[in-house]
C-alpha cells in the first residue's frame, strides 16, 4: 500500500512539474539564443529544444507508467469509492491517467511550436 501512495504522488506531480519546466527553460534558451552575447556563446535554440521536448515526454510517459501501476496495484482491493486511503489512491491514479495524457499532448505542442517557429524576429 504504501508503494502504491508514492506512485500516485510521482503519476500526480511529475507531469505538470515537467511542462513547468520544459516551458520555462525552453522560454530561456529562446531569450538566450535570440541575445548579443549568443554570438560567442553559440547556444543553438532548435538542438535544446529538442532535448528538452524529449526530456519533457520522457517524464511524463515515466508519470503515467506510475499512475498506472498505483491503478493496477489497488485495482483487486477496490474501487475509487473505497475508503481512504484505497479509494485516494484509485482516484488520484484515474485522474493522473488522464491528465498526464494531456500534459504530454501540451509538451509536444510547445516544443514542436519552438523548434519549428523562427525565434528570433525583429519587432
């Protein structure tokens, strides 16, 4: 039981955590790669945004394989309307399921949008 409550945690919070910082971290390296001083440095914004588009879907395919075996691990005891903590644990991991589906939908849309998109334009 309490491999399936930590499971449920990394198939709630790791998804969402990986979108924050894909988007954020993605944001930056655009800033940088479209900066003066990126002359010197040579950060290139298409081969990052690729690692961490990859990066990104990794963990949240590793976040819904948690959310999948928290499910499948407390599937034979009950169901979602279970007393806690079974029915928490079942209604967190079909609620991770789900989303972390469309987190990973949300991840391939911003990082395909910034390595296709041109970066740097002038206004």
């Amino acid at each position: 039981m309490r491999r399936a409550a930590f499971l449920q945690w990394i198939g709630l919070f790791v998804a969402p955590l990986a979108w924050i910082g894909q988007h954020l971290i993605g944001q930056g390296i655009s800033q940088v790669s479209c900066s003066k001083a990126n002359t010197t440095w040579g950060v290139s914004n298409t081969e990052w945004q690729i690692v961490l588009l990859v990066v990104a879907g990794l963990l949240i395919l590793l976040s819904e394989g948690a959310a999948i075996a928290a499910f499948r691990a407390t599937r034979a005891q009950g169901d979602y309307d279970s007393p806690p903590p079974l029915g928490r644990i079942q209604l967190i991991s079909v609620a991770s399921m789900c989303t972390n589906i469309l987190f990973l939908v949300i991840v391939v849309l911003d990082g395909t949008a910034s390595i296709v998109d041109i970066a740097c334009r002038q206004s």
